[in-house]
C-alpha cells in the first residue's frame, strides 16, 4: 500500500485524485478494502478532497470495513456539520463491525464541535463497553468532549478517574473550567498540575490566563506571566495576546502597555486591537485613539474590530464628535459595519443624552436591531429620566421576546425613580408572571493569593462581623463628608431607612470593606464585579479612596473605574 500512499500525496486537486480513482479501479486494486479506506480518508479530510464524493463512493461499498467506516466518520467530524459524523458513528455500532477506539475518538470530537451533550455521556459508555477506558488518549478525548459541551462535573470526574495523565488531559480541563465560568477551580488545576511536575505549555498558559482574566486575579496572573517569561513561552504571538488581555482586564493596562511594546515577536492585527479595546475599557480615549491612528501607519490597515475598539474608545471617553467621525470613516475606508458598530453609536448618543439622535441610528440601520440594542436604548432613556422613549424600546423588547431580568428591572427602576409606584408594581407583577429572576450581584476580590466572592448582604465569609463592622466605620466617616445615601437607586416602596439598608451591603461595598481590614494600608484594592455598579456605590467608593488614601479598581460589567484621591478615572461618565 506504500504504492497508493506515494500517489495519494501527489494530488493537489480533485480532478487528479478523481483520475487517481479511475487507475486504481482498472487495475484492481481498488476492490482492496486498505487501499480504498487510505484514499477515502484522503478524500474526505485533506484539502484536495471532496467529502460529499467521499460519502458517495462509501455508500456504494456492500460491506465496509472499520477503516473505511472510520475514514468517513473522521471526515464528517471536520466538516461544517459535525453531528452527522455521529448519525454514521450509530449506523456502524449497530452492525456486526463494531467501532474501534479510532472510530469513538473520531465522534467524540464530533461531539465536542456540535456541542452534543447528550450523545456524549453515550459515546462514554461505548468507551467503557468496548474495553477502551484505559486509553490515555481517547480518556482526553471524551474529557475534552464533556468540557466544550458544558458537562463539568462528568469531565472532573473522568480526570479524577485517570490514572496517567497528559498534557493534553491537563490542557482539556482546565480550558474547559475557564470558559465555562469556574475560573477559580481552573486556576487550582494549574496549581495541583505544577505541584505534580508536569510542565505547562502554551495551551495551558491561555487557559490560566483566561481564567485570570475572568476573576481580574493580577497576582496569580502575574505568576503565571512570570513563568511564561522564563519558559520563553512569549514568543508566541497568541500568548502574549492574552497577557494583555489579562492585564487590562485585571485593571492593569499600563503594564498591558508594557507588554505591549515589549513583545519579542511581531504584533498582529489582534495584537493591536486588545491594546485598544484595553485602552477604551479603562476610559483612556484619546491614547486609544492615538494607537489607532499608529497602527495605520506601521502597516497594519485596521479592521472592523479596530473601529468597534475605537468607537468604544470614544464612548467610555465622553467623545462623542470623534467617535461619530470614525463611524462616518468607516464607508470611506470601505470597512463593513456591523450590528456592534451600530451598538456602540446607540450607546456613546445615549449616554450623552442625544437620545432623539440615538434613536434615528436604529431607525437608519440596514438590518434589524437585535436585543442588545434596544437594552442599550433603554438603558439611556432611563439615565435621563425619559420614559417615553424608555417605554418604547421595552415595546420592542417584548415584541422581540425578550426575557431578560434586566429589561423589566430597567423599567421598573425608571418609574421608581419618578415615584410611579403603580407602574412599578405593574411591571414587577409582568416579572412574576413569566418567571422573570434577577440576576443577583456579585465581586470577586484576591487577597494573598486566593479568590473571595461576596454576594450582596453576603454573611457567609468567616470575617463577614469583621467586614459589616468595617462598613460601619466607613458608613460614620463618609457621613463627616457630606455623604447621604442615593436611595433613589433602591426600587422599591419602602421607607428611606430601609432604602439606606439595602444599599449598604451591595456586594462590591463588603469586597472593598474586606479588602481595607486584609491588605496593608497604602495597597491598590481591586474588584471584579459581574454587574453594573450603582450610582451609591460609585459615590461611596470615591469617598473611600480619599479617607483611606488608597487607590481601588472596579471593574463592572461595561468598563473600568479607578478611584482616587476621591475622584474617578470614568469623569462621571459611565
């Protein structure tokens, strides 16, 4: 068969691998089923192939061997519709040829590509049956499966179960805890990985950072810079990508920039666009839009992200002539727009109080605005106290089916804030009925190298009387400074007391008390909070950073706001 493999790697395009096809029929060596399973795997997967021909010639073979089922299946799991690797995977097991370990690693990937969580508990079983459990490489397979379809208790228990492990198994999990929102036991696979002597690479390293990035943990990121450094991992250019992507998202975008110009390989186009977007998101507008115009003049011809990236810019920044001259620019420069590059104009008019100008962007767009887009509306009609337009972007919203707690709540907080109390519970009373949940707050905070969550009137930290009792003390001395609760920010009809209440134990308020009593005084505190701050807290921690003399980083859910001696990096305008 070493023939077949030498003409096999010689054809470039379908027509020479059809002509190839057409010689070894009349020579007979194609009724060989090893010389067939090598060129329908050819066929179905390398570049010169053709998969729907592949499937063709499969269909006309009486009695296809495992390689030849295999071929197929392999083929199927790379094309656009993985799943139907899975329907041929079923079709095999139910003859007298069943799968091999080859044929369930080739479906397992299928089912990680099609997100196919309930067939892949199943291929589990297979593995099991068939004998295959004590493969280290189809056991990674499955973990791995399990990890990018979301079940991740069944993927730490095949981990657990393994006996030898990996890089790839170590790889496979802690990607998978990273992106599917359990950061925190992702970084503790990490750690138990190191303490094991098994060496991180550069997949692990993305998969760490990732999760860095999500808690905003500086310090253990800054850990995990340190040995990238020393491995020589940043000479890949997707490695260093993602630390400065974790610094800025950590809040430490001038060590970003550092990275940034210090990298030992040539910046991409994604190189330059994170440096931006880090830049927006920390309210630095005008340096972003300076490196905008610097990326142009290296070489680097910015793309649409680049324009999202700068149109961002300019909306946590309060410019709003700039950015309308770079959405403008955009058709001169022959860039496609997109629905986001349309979001970010709504958002950057609406924020500041252009909503009649906001409002004729939707209404000029060539496609259909999503939900994002009218949540964006409502939220500026609510900022400006409009309840006109506000109404009429909840309309849209439920036209649009929309379900999303933060609609109703917006709404609801807007008709609170003028004292329609009626409308309020109207709107709550909507809520109840379609089983509407609001999304509860919470921050994270890192002190000595561990991550803390605090949900809002959290009592279950070991310190909580130590914290509320710190509240307590920052309470009387922002008093001293004129404080007085924006209870306006309380929703309900309740009395102004309890209104002060409810707001004093919002969950970024217990992580900054936690981390003044944890942390040395004169250290910079920062928060990682999954909502928008409220306007109580923003107030209360400027008055923090300046009775406290310390520097304090949130970063919410839209930007990042640093406080100091009293005063924000945002301006007041977030």
């Amino acid at each position: 068969m070493a023939y077949v493999d030498s003409l096999l790697s010689k054809c470039t395009s379908f027509s020479q691998l059809k002509q190839l096809q057409a010689h070894l029929v009349t020579t007979g060596i194609f009724q060989f089923y090893t010389c067939r399973a090598k060129f329908l795997d050819f066929c179905a997967v390398s570049s010169a192939g053709n998969l729907p021909y592949a499937a063709h010639i499969f269909r006309h073979i009486t009695f296809p061997y495992k390689n030849e089922w295999n071929a197929i299946i392999r083929g199927l799991a790379q094309s656009p519709k993985p799943i139907d690797a899975v329907i041929f995977y079923v079709s095999m097991s139910r003859l007298p040829c069943k799968p091999d370990a080859l044929a369930c690693s080739f479906t397992l990937k299928a089912c990680a590509r099609a997100l196919a969580r309930s067939e892949t508990p199943q291929l589990h079983t297979h593995v099991i049956r068939f004998g295959f459990a004590s493969d280290v490489l189809l056991r990674t397979t499955l973990l791995d499966a399990y990890s990018k379809c979301g079940d991740l208790d069944y993927a730490c228990q095949v981990f657990d179960e393994m006996v030898v492990r990996d890089i790839a198994s170590w790889n496979a999990l802690i990607a998978g805890l990273a992106q599917g929102n359990r950061p925190t036991e992702a970084l503790q696979i990490f750690k138990k990985m190191r303490e094991e002597n098994m060496e991180p690479n550069e997949v692990t390293v993305l998969g760490a950072l990732s999760a860095c990035s999500q808690l905003g943990a500086n310090k253990e990121g800054e850990r995990v810079h340190e040995y990238i450094k020393i491995k020589n991992l940043d000479c890949n250019v997707i490695v260093c990508n993602a630390v400065i992507d974790m610094y800025a998202k950590c809040g430490l975008v001038r060590r970003a920039y550092e990275v940034f110009n210090e990298m030992k390989c040539s910046s991409t186009r994604v190189t330059w666009n994170t440096m931006i977007m880090a830049l927006a998101m920390y309210g630095d507008g005008e340096q972003a839009l300076e490196l905008f115009k610097k990326m142009g003049q290296t070489g680097i011809e910015p793309d649409s992200v680049s324009y999202l990236a700068a149109i961002c810019a300019c909306n946590h920044a309060g410019m709003v002539d700039e950015g309308i001259k770079l959405f403008d620019a955009m058709d001169r420069c022959g860039v496609s727009k997109n629905i986001k590059h349309y979001g970010s104009m709504v958002d950057l008019l609406g924020r500041s109080g252009r909503l009649d100008e906001a409002y004729k962007i939707v209404e000029s767009m060539p496609t259909v605005p999503d939900v994002v887009l009218w949540q964006t509306l409502l939220g500026a009609s609510k900022t400006y106290g409009n309840v006109e337009m506000a109404e009429r972007a909840s309309k849209k919203l439920v036209e649009m089916g929309s379900n999303h707690c933060g609609d109703f709540v917006l709404l609801s907080n807007l008709y609170a804030a003028q004292g329609r109390w009626h409308d309020v519970r109207r709107v709550r009373e909507a809520m109840k009925g379609q089983d509407v949940k609001k999304v509860p707050g919470f921050s994270y905070i890192e002190v000595g190298g561990t991550i803390y969550k605090f949900m809002n009137g959290d009592m279950n930290h070991p310190k909580w009387k130590e914290i509320y009792w710190k509240l307590d003390e920052i309470l009387l001395r922002i008093r001293e400074y004129g404080y007085v609760a924006e209870t306006n920010y309380v929703f309900h009809d309740i009395g102004p007391e309890e209104k002060e209440n409810a707001l004093c134990y919002h969950s970024e308020k217990l992580a900054v008390a936690f981390g003044l009593i944890s942390t040395q005084d004169g250290t910079c505190i920062s928060v990682n909070k999954n909502l928008r701050i409220c306007g109580d807290c923003h107030v209360v921690i400027k008055l923090i950073s300046k009775i406290y003399e310390r520097e304090i980083i949130v970063r919410d859910r839209t930007r990042f706001h640093r406080f100091k001696d009293g005063a924000c990096s945002c301006k007041e305008y977030w």
